[in-house]
C-alpha cells in the first residue's frame, strides 16, 4: 500500500522516516514536513521523532561510510526540493549496495545530493566574508537571506571568531536565529523579527564602512558583471555598502526596547549529532 509519511520537519524525524521504512517494510511514496501537507489519494501516517530510532539509522550509515553520514547531514540542510526523496533513496542504495558508489560523482543516486551539498559549501563559504553585523547596544547583530540552511555550519565559525562576543544573526529565509554569549551558542526558531535602528555611533562606524567601501573602488576599472561573479546581487539585501541611506540614519530606540539574548536550554536545530541526533549540544 502507497503511504506517505509525516514528520516534524528535523533532521532526527527525518531520520525516523527512514527507520520506520525499514520497521515496516515499505517504500514511502512521500517524505513530507508536517507544514507542507498537502491533499493527496494516497494514505498519510505520521513518524513520531525517536532519539535511538534516529541514532540507530545515523550509526548504520556512518558505519557503512563516514562520508555518508556527512553527505546525509548536510542534504538534509540543503534547499534541494523534495531532498528527502533523495536522501532516502542514497540511504536504500548506501544499505543494499555498499558504499562503493560514493566514489562515482556521476551515479544517478548520488549526483543531485552531491551537488545541492556542494551549492550549500559554496554558500556557507561565501556568507563567511559577506555577513554584516551590527553593534546594539553591547550585542553584534546581524541578517542573511540564505537558499541553504546555513546557520549550523556557520555557527563553529563565527562562534570562534567572536569567543569573547555576545552577538546573533538571524536567517530571514527559514526564520531562524543563531544565538551566542559566554561561550553558548543556540539556533532557535524566530518567526518575528526586525532589525533595531542604529544609535548614532554605529551609524558612523556603517557610513565609515560605506566610505571606505566607494573610495577604494577604481572608476576607470568598474566591472559590473565581475563584481555580480564574486559577491552576487542576491547577497547585497543584508550587507551594508549596499544600503539606502535611511540604513545610515541614527535613531534613538525606545528606552525599554529588548535586546536579543540567548536563550537557555534551546536545542540548537539541525545540530550534527556527536553520538546520535540525540546530542543536539550547545557548544560551538
């Protein structure tokens, strides 16, 4: 019988998917997040996430490759559509046929998982030098937009770079948020957000940058087209030599206007699992 299965939309119900495939011997015609349900003939069933259900799937896959598990991980953070089609099926040849297919780029099975991780490497890489943060009050702020699901790879790094920092960034695509302070980092749903108006110093620091940004430019070698190749157009939303000039503008904000914390006790989502996707650590 043709079902379609149902999860919460994490890496670990993911992950649950693929155990309960294998627990009762069938093949989903769908693998889909409980927020894209959609009207359909076929029959639904919801997979309840399970931490050692998931463990056990993670554990078996990186056995038989730890390159599979990596692979599995971060298709699952890519912006693939219907990746967990995909993903399921890596996972069914990975178990029947062995990790030999791995080395061959070109593999039907492997190929569009290797390529959306690849697009997601390539964005992570580029989103290292293009974040923009912000200085409110005592906290880095910053914004990105995102195709991939790039918060948790971004994470070690810019937790590395600013230890001694307490500062968020926030992922306007998929409404999330990194957090960090005091050497604790959290990703977090956010579904609202805005960005607090600068004070009157971080607006110089931003029309310094801006400034800086114009005059080291050499007229006579303006290359619009090169410059698209190396920092594309779909990135200058969040970054800040690209802003109008309300953007440069000081505003005083309200007295009691909150300032982003880090939460505590907030599992980070799509955190790759230590010993199982059940370690959803904290830590950078």
């Amino acid at each position: 019988m043709e079902v379609i299965y149902q999860y919460d939309g994490s890496f670990e119900g993911f992950l649950c998917c693929i155990f309960d495939s294998y627990l009762y011997k069938e093949i989903p015609a769908a693998i889909q997040c409980g927020e894209e349900e959609a009207f359909t003939l076929f029959a639904s069933r919801a997979v309840a996430s399970d931490r050692d259900h998931a463990a056990r799937v993670l554990r078996k896959v990186s056995a038989c490759a730890p390159e599979a598990g990596r692979l599995l991980w971060h298709g699952f953070l890519t912006c693939l559509p219907e990746k967990e089609q995909y993903l399921y099926r890596f996972v069914a040849k990975l178990l029947r046929d062995g990790p030999g297919f791995l080395r061959d780029r070109s593999d039907e099975t492997l190929f569009p998982v290797a390529r959306a991780v690849q697009h997601l490497l390539g964005e992570v890489h580029l989103l290292k030098g293009f974040v923009r943060f912000s200085e409110l009050g005592g906290v880095l702020g910053g914004e990105i937009e995102p195709k991939n699901q790039v918060l948790p790879l971004l994470r070690g790094h810019f937790c590395a770079r600013y230890h001694n920092e307490r500062f968020f960034l926030y992922d306007r695509t998929h409404k999330e948020a990194l957090f960090y302070a005091e050497g604790k980092a959290v990703i977090q749903p956010l579904d609202h957000f805005q960005m607090a108006q600068p004070d009157e110093t971080e607006a110089h620091y931003r029309t310094l940058w801006k400034r800086f940004y114009d005059t080291v430019a050499i007229k006579e070698r303006y290359n619009p087209r090169c410059r698209m190749t190396n920092m594309p157009k779909r990135y200058w939303n969040t970054m800040t030599e690209f802003q109008g000039e309300d953007y440069f503008k000081p505003r005083t904000p309200p007295a009691d206007a909150a300032i982003p914390g880090v939460p505590t006790a907030i599992p980070a989502l799509g955190t790759p699992p230590e010993s199982g996707p059940s370690a959803l650590a904290s830590a950078p």
